[in-house]
C-alpha cells in the first residue's frame, strides 16, 4: 500500500466528517431532508478527499523536496540563518505591538514576523557572498562546497564518468595542476556502479577499474575529491544531469567524452578535455628539426617506416623500411595535425 493511498483515505474520512458538520450550514426542515442532505455531502466530501488529499500532502511534499535538491547548500543554508534572524528581530517588536488594541494586537505581530522572516532570508540569500568572505575564503558543509565568491565555478570541477574511468586524472591530480575541489555527483557514482554490475564483461570491468581509480584519487589527490549529493530531479541522462549542475554552480566539467564535450559548449559551460590537454603537451617538433627515432615497423606506403615519440605521436618515415629496428638519425619534412592527433613525416638523414 503506498503512501499516497493512504493519505487518499485519510483525506476521504476527514472530507466526509466535514461533509456531516457541514449539514447544519443548510438548516434542513424535517428529518427526512436531513438525512438525505447528510447522505449527499458525506458521499461529496468523501469523494472530493479522495481526490485532492495528494494535492493537499504528499504531492507538494515531494515538489517542495525536489527543488531543494535543486537549490546549491549555501542559499539554503543562506536562507535558513536570515530568517532566524528575521524572526529573531521580529520578536523584539512583539511586546510592543501585541499591546495595541484589538485588532491590530493580534494581527501587526503576525505580520511583522513575516514580513522580517522574509527580509531576513531574502537579504542572507542575495548578499551571501559577502557576508561569507567574511569568515573566510571559502567554508564547506559536509560533502558540499559553499560558494564565497559570485560562483563557485573557481572553487571546483565536476567529474565525468569516462574521465574516472579514463584513470589519467589521477596522475595528474597526483602533480598538483588542478587546484580545484572535485566533486563527483551521487548520479555519476550510480552510473559507475551501474556500469561494474553490467553483465558484459567489457562494460563491467571498465566500471570496476572507475571504482577503484576513483577510491585512489581520493586517497592520493593533492585537492579534495568530494561526493555531493546535488542532483537535477527532472533530467533522467546523467551527461544532461552534469550538464544542467555545471550551470547551476558556474564550474567547469572534466571529461574526455566527445559528445558531452560539444553539448556542453554548445550550452555555454567550460570543458576540459583530457585528450585535449594530452595533445597539448606533446613535444613540439618543427619541419627542418633533426631527432632520433627508433623504426619499430614498415608504414602503409612502399618503403614506409613508422617510429613513435615518447608521448606517443607516429612518425612516418621515408624510406625507413629497411633500417627496421634500427635507432637513426632523422629530419622532419612535415608536422600535420589532425582530430585524432599529430602525425609526423621525416626522411632518412644518416643512413649509418
């Protein structure tokens, strides 16, 4: 039986009493009437309760906790101390104004409280920033980040599942280039484990090696990785999910996925891509340099030889065929760089 059928009757019950009550409001003739009247609005307010009793309980229960999921930690906290405070200076003015005649005793306490309630919260929301630099640069609550600035967007970064998964982000986290807080949303560690538990052995050990890369990054991440409960009720994807947060708390997503990247730029917020940084990094190498390379295999074309940098970028070399296996000296003729990285040609220098 579920909550909502209970509060259907419930609601039922409650409407039908009111229904009899209500009978003397018409003031029925003789009996006869009476007992009709009472038939009619006993069935009407029973069935009018088990109607609306959802609308009246459980249904604005369930908005009201959805859209404070919604809302970032700091403005609810916000919220809550302002209207303490409100109603904290509100009550200074009671006895003063319950003293006042009727009807103004009993009503200008009532809407004072309300009135400074509201101001309280209101002002503690809008101006939180400031009144949080305050105490300090920056303040967090349980796995939360609260926003000191304008956004938080300087504070953190969110976590993608193919960049867990990936395992990079931890060597990097390891050498101190992200000095943000990480945090992983509650709905991506669900995909991951929804992923670990996948009956295809690929897929399962892809979320497996996540789980446990997200365990190290945890233990061994110069800056915290934190797992935040935030979440978007109404989007059921997890990419549309981090998307929507990442607008919400102005920070930036790391990923290496393709189509999250182009969404998320599409809807204006930031990407950093780690293939994107990979290939940043790569050594520079101009046409004229000299390098020394080993060809470990022939290329595609006739007499093609193909060497590999450290960092991994091809190098096709002319006429490296036969010199298979061997380290030689060669000089780059042409650096073409593509979606999938850079390719490097060269042709043999010294043919020792």
């Amino acid at each position: 039986m579920s909550v909502e059928f209970v509060f259907r009757l419930v609601g039922m019950v409650i409407f039908a009493i009111i229904g009899v009550q209500s009978v003397a409001l018409f003031q029925p003739e003789n009996p006869e009437m009476s007992t009709r009247l009472i038939i009619i609005l006993t069935l009407a307010g029973a069935g009018l309760g088990l109607l609306v009793a959802p609308y009246l309980t459980t249904r604005p229960f369930n908005a009201i906790r959805a859209k404070l999921r919604q809302i970032p930690a700091v403005q609810l906290v916000a919220g809550v101390i302002g209207l303490a405070i409100g109603l904290a200076v509100a009550a200074l003015f009671y006895p003063s104004l319950s003293a006042l005649p009727e009807p103004l005793g009993n009503i200008l306490p009532i809407a004072v409280s309300i009135v400074f309630g509201y101001v309280g919260a209101a002002i503690m929301v809008m101006r939180r920033h400031d009144i949080l630099n305050i105490f300090g640069p920056r303040l967090t609550l349980g796995n939360t980040l609260l926003e000191s600035g304008k956004k938080i967007g300087a504070d953190v970064v969110l976590l993608d599942t193919s960049v867990i998964i990936d395992g990079r982000i931890a060597d990097i986290s390891r050498t101190g280039f992200i000095r943000s807080t990480m945090l992983v949303p509650g709905f991506i560690l669900n995909e991951l484990q929804h992923i670990a538990d996948s009956p295809d052995p690929i897929r399962r050990n892809r979320g497996r090696r996540g789980l446990e890369l997200l365990s190290r990054l945890q233990e061994e991440s110069v800056t915290p990785v934190k797992i935040t409960d935030l979440d978007i009720e109404q989007v059921q994807n997890a990419d549309d999910k981090l998307v929507m947060l990442a607008r919400q708390l102005g920070c930036p997503i790391i990923t290496n996925d393709f189509n999250l990247n182009s969404v998320a730029r599409l809807q204006g917020v930031t990407v950093l891509n780690i293939n994107e940084l990979a290939n940043a990094i790569k050594t520079v190498i101009l046409p004229g340099e000299s390098i020394a390379v080993k060809i470990i295999q022939e290329g595609k074309e006739r007499d093609q030889g193909v060497a590999y940098l450290s960092d991994g970028t091809m190098i096709v070399i002319e006429n490296g065929r036969p010199f298979i296996g061997r380290e030689i000296e060669v000089g780059v003729t042409k650096v073409l760089q593509t979606s999938a990285g850079r390719m490097i040609f060269a042709r043999i220098e010294d043919k020792r």
